[in-house]
C-alpha cells in the first residue's frame, strides 16, 4: 500500500534504536525526508546511515535531549516544519512510589507529558495552515493496563493521552490527526532491561523471566519493532486522515479488556 507520504518530512524522537527506530525506518521506506533525534551520537549516525543506506531518503541526525528545551530548538532548527511528528521518550525507571520525589515526578512529567506537548505546541499550527499532519505518540500499554512499579510512566503518560483526547478532535478538521501508539511488549533494550531489574529483585534468572513472559502473552511472543513501525506509518499516512484521538494497542492480546 501506498501510504501517500513520499516527500514528506518527519521528525522522530528517541530514533537511533528500538521502537523509535523501527518508526523512522518505516517512515523513510515510504519515501519520507527524516530527521532523528537521540542523545548519544554513535548510535545515532549508524542509525542514520543505515537508514540512508536502504532507503535513500535524507536522513538528518540531531544529536540532543529532546526532553531539554535546547534539545527541541536543535530538533526544530533542523526540521522546522514536520509534516509528521513522532513523539517519544525513554520511560522512566520501575520502583516504589514511596522512594519517588517530587524532583523525581518532575522529571518524569518533562519526559513523557511536557516535550510531547511542547513539540506538538511548536509544530502543529503550521500543520493546520498546510492542511497535512500527522502526529504519533509513542505512550505504553500501562495506559490501559497500568504496571504498578512503572506508577511514573502510568502517571505521565495517562496525563498526555488526556490532553492528547481533546485536541485531536479540535485539529482534525484541518487534516492534522494526533494518535497514541500503545506498545505493549517488543523485544527491545527497555524490555531486557526491565527483565534485568525483576530479575535482580527475585533472584530469578534472566533467561527464566523472559521466556516466562514470551510464553505468557497470547501471541506466545514478543512483537518485533518492524510491526510497530509498520503501525506508525500506516497513522501517518494519507488513508489515515479519519483516526484521530486514539490509542491503539500492539500487545499481541495481553491486555484482556474489550474496550
């Protein structure tokens, strides 16, 4: 499927590996101009390239900390009027809510809340006046199904997809939607760092607890990042023009609900 998007401009946040990458990946394989942004530099230039490389789109690598506020002017100077906007954040640590300050809380907030509102905020006027845009935020299944030891995550992300619910229908008039990506577990490096943490605090082997919870899902697996950038894509595109306000879970049927 054509997805409409050829010569478009996308900006990507966190993209140079796991779910954000897969989304740029997706993205540029639809012929998208890209622009990835990630703190660490390395990472993000073999990620760049790889892209430049299969593809043969433009690829601009911004190396910053988009939860900064220097962090988003450098990804707004290289990408000043994203048609598509990706949003996404590493997610804050597991732990109890008890050990947790409001200096901790703050911080969690600008990650996963603020920037995504601040970048929205900066780009989705222009998006109204060209009458295209498409926005995605990458949030987390604890929305639906809240994880008692990610309450940070739960807290800010639910946060975000509140604000996200009323906008989304004042903007889609002018052809610019803004949805929620759910993940729920994908074989990334947050998830084998996740495992590690549990595995440390019950003494159980790594091997152990991610085969456990592979077996556990529905799907008897962990989904790949390719499937959720496939995701991303598809919401930006043209034929997506009537999906907005939504959040769409890719958990492979862990989450047992019917709405």
């Amino acid at each position: 499927m054509d997805l409409g998007i050829a010569g478009r401009s996308a900006l990507v946040c966190a993209a140079s590996k796991g779910l954000g990458r897969a989304c740029a990946f997706a993205l540029a394989r639809e012929g998208a101009a890209i622009t990835i942004v990630a703190r660490t530099p390395g990472p993000l230039e073999v990620t760049a390239k790889a892209i430049r490389r299969e593809t043969g789109v433009a690829v601009t690598a911004v190396a910053a900390d988009i939860t900064t506020e220097e962090g988003r002017e450098a990804a707004l100077a290289a990408c000043p009027n994203p048609d598509i906007l990706v949003n996404n954040a590493g997610g804050p640590p597991p732990g109890d809510f008890r050990d947790w300050t409001r200096e901790t809380w703050i911080g969690a907030l600008d990650a996963n809340m603020l920037t995504p509102i601040a970048l929205i905020k900066a780009t989705v006027d222009g998006m109204i006046d060209r009458r295209f845009g498409r926005i995605v935020n990458i949030t987390s299944g604890a929305v639906k199904a809240p994880i008692a030891s990610l309450g940070l995550s739960n807290g800010a992300r639910a946060g975000l997809t509140g604000f996200v619910a009323g906008l989304a229908r004042q903007t889609v008039r002018a052809n610019v939607t803004i949805n929620n990506l759910l993940p729920g577990p994908f074989a990334t490096d947050r998830l084998r760092a996740n495992t590690r943490n549990a595995a440390e605090k019950t003494g159980r082997g790594f091997d152990e607890l991610w085969t456990e919870r592979m077996t556990n899902n529905p799907a008897g697996r962990f989904g790949e990042p390719e499937e959720f950038g496939a995701a991303c894509a598809f919401l930006c595109g043209v034929r997506a023009g009537y999906i907005t306000g939504q959040n769409l879970l890719l958990d492979g049927g862990a989450y047992p609900g019917t709405l």
